[in-house]
C-alpha cells in the first residue's frame, strides 16, 4: 500500500485502546505479548508518550508505539514497543509515528531517543538507523539486556539504540 494514498489517523491512545492494542500486539506475533492489564494501564497512563493509529477506512487500530520519559534520563524517550499491522508495514508508517510522537509537547525537551532492539530484529535496526539520519544525528548500539538476565530460555539478547542528541 502506498503510504501517500493511506488515510490514516494519528492519535493519544485512551484506556479504551487497550483491548485493542492488546489484540493488534497478539496477532503480530513477533513483540513480546504483555498481560492486557498492562496494555490498559499504558494506554490510560502513558498516553503522552506513546500513540495509536486507525484506518481511516476501518477505524481500526493498525499500528502503535508505547513509549515513556526515561525517569532517569529527562531528556531521553525510551520506546518500548513498535507494532504495526501486517498489511500496513513497508511504507514508512512506523517512522511516522515516531516522528508524530516527537513532534508532540509532551516530547519538546526530548534530545534522545532509546529502545531495546533484538539482534535478529533488522526492521527495528533500520527504523532507528533511519530516524538518526532523518535527525542528522549520532546513534550507538551496545549491551543492555543479556540472555542470561531473562528467566526464560530462548530470549534473545536486546542491545540498546541510543540516538541523539536531537535537533527539532
């Protein structure tokens, strides 16, 4: 689908997103499935931070990011998940979402984006490498959460995108 043609609405999400947002993260597959509680809770407390999408056609939710402000690190937003629906991916809707996310009041003292991004995870890899050439800016991959630190087996290791600093 050509994203010039798609009709889609940009969005705070509201605690009657959760649901939704909760169904949209299960059938992708591929992100690590919270409990619906969080999704609820998220969408109702982190409203300011993170958005949600629906077609224009359909009114349905086919894309969302969770984010927050670091509370260690003011100046930083962290993004926890990225989802976007199957028939909605490789036209650049994740990327806008980010840059709408960015663009909002609530972001204004935002000088650095991170997230958490799985080795095998190469969409993920190239929408932060894009955002940093988007911004013109420095990015950094290192260690952050090892294997061996998850209780369950299987999980990879997620290595942390630091981009920034960001000129608005």
């Amino acid at each position: 689908m050509d994203i010039s043609k798609a009709e889609y609405h940009f969005r705070k999400p509201d605690k009657e997103d959760g649901a939704e947002v909760y169904n949209l993260v299960k059938q992708i597959g591929n992100l690590d499935l919270n409990s619906s509680y969080s999704y609820l809770m998220w969408c109702e407390f982190f409203a300011d931070t993170s958005i949600v999408v629906t077609s224009k056609e359909t009114h349905k939710i086919v894309g969302f990011i969770s984010g927050f402000i670091h509370p260690e690190k003011a100046n930083t937003l962290f993004i926890w998940q990225i989802a976007v629906q199957e028939s909605e991916r490789g036209n650049g809707l994740a990327k806008r979402m980010l840059q709408q996310l960015l663009e909002r009041t609530a972001c204004e003292g935002i000088h650095y984006v991170e997230s958490t991004v799985a080795r095998s995870n190469e969409a993920s890899r190239h929408l932060f490498l894009g955002l940093a050439r988007k911004f013109n800016t420095n990015w950094k991959l290192s260690h952050y959460f090892l294997t061996k630190d998850f209780p369950e087996k299987g999980q990879e290791d997620e290595l942390l995108f630091k981009i920034g600093p960001l000129q608005k």
